[in-house]
C-alpha cells in the first residue's frame, strides 16, 4: 500500500485493528491522528511512532 504523505484519520486506533492500521499508514509516510477514548494507549502508540502522529481522545459514537 502506498500512502505518499496523504493525511490519515484512525478511529479507534489505540488498540486492535487500528493500531495495525495506524501503524501501517504512519510506516507508508501518512501524517496519522488516533481518534480514541484509551488517553493512555492512544497517547503511547503517538509517542511511539513519533513525527507525523497525534492523538485526539474523542468519544466518535457520540453525536453533538
């Protein structure tokens, strides 16, 4: 898969499957943001990858 930059969103990215994803997308050059309620995992896996990922706590089930 080829990335090239592009910018991801990964929603529920602090664990499971959107951890892989994330880690994918962040390995194939994307600026990744992790979407999720875990502050402490989603916040770790963006410390980790480094450059070109943050982490946003947010709640996406819930409407406003």
């Amino acid at each position: 898969m080829e990335v090239d930059g592009t910018n991801a969103l990964v929603v529920g990215g602090a664990s499971g499957l959107g951890e892989a994803t994330a880690r994918m997308l962040h390995a194939d050059g994307a600026a990744v943001v992790i979407a999720d309620l875990n502050a402490d995992k989603g916040e770790a896996l963006a410390a980790e990858l480094g450059d070109g990922v943050s982490f946003v706590e947010a709640n996406v089930l819930e409407a406003e």
